[in-house]
C-alpha cells in the first residue's frame, strides 16, 4: 500500500468520528495532534480524559514546537497506554520522529507516525 494512500485512509478514519471539532483532511490537519487526541478520548476515555486532553494545546497555528509538545504527549499517552492498559510492550517498534511532523506536515511523515503506533 503507496503512504499516501495509508495517509488517506488515515483522513477518511478519522472523518467517521463526527464529534471531532477540529480539522482533519489533510495530513497538516493532523500534524499538531489534536484530532487524534481528541478520537483517543472517545476510544479510551477512561484513560484519555478531559484533563489529558487539556494538556494539548490547541490553535498552535505554524508554531513547531508547540505541535512537537502535542505530538509528544501524544506518543507518550498511547505508549502508556498499551503498557499499562493493554499490558503491551511497544519498546521494540519504531517511534515517530515528531520533531520531523512537528516541522513539516508531508504524507510519508504523517503515516509514519500512525504506522509506528499501532
């Protein structure tokens, strides 16, 4: 499967969750974290609550860092998560180079994120 077309499923996913607020169409939509945030806290909302949520910042506009924060927060909570959760070990599996998402919002940087976190 071409990563553009693993992105655009991604988008097409993520539009099935109709009580999402922010955007999320195109792979800069969601590189500063908060759609996928915000579809954590209906997956898992015991463990993405409303005060995970709150620590991500939204409307961070083109500022990288605050994405790369949000990212990082992001990454951390699903790693916690199928540790803790699922009682998953997830050491060995590539993590997401958020600094790279965090800077520059292209298709191959956006799935490899998502590939590398399920």
């Amino acid at each position: 499967m071409d990563l553009g077309d693993v992105c655009e499923s991604l988008i097409i996913w993520l539009g099935t969750f109709p009580n999402i607020e922010v955007p999320r169409n195109t792979p800069s939509d969601l590189s500063d974290g908060v759609a996928i945030s915000e579809v954590l806290c209906l997956l898992a909302p015991d463990w993405f609550d409303e005060e995970w949520l709150a620590k991500i910042k939204r409307d961070v506009g083109d500022n990288w860092r605050l994405k790369v924060s949000n990212l990082k927060k992001v990454v951390k909570g699903v790693n916690d998560y199928y540790e803790q959760v699922l009682r998953q070990q997830i050491e060995s599996f590539q993590m997401p180079d958020v600094n790279a998402i965090g800077k520059s919002a292209n298709n191959g940087v956006n799935v490899k994120r998502v590939n590398n976190q399920k």
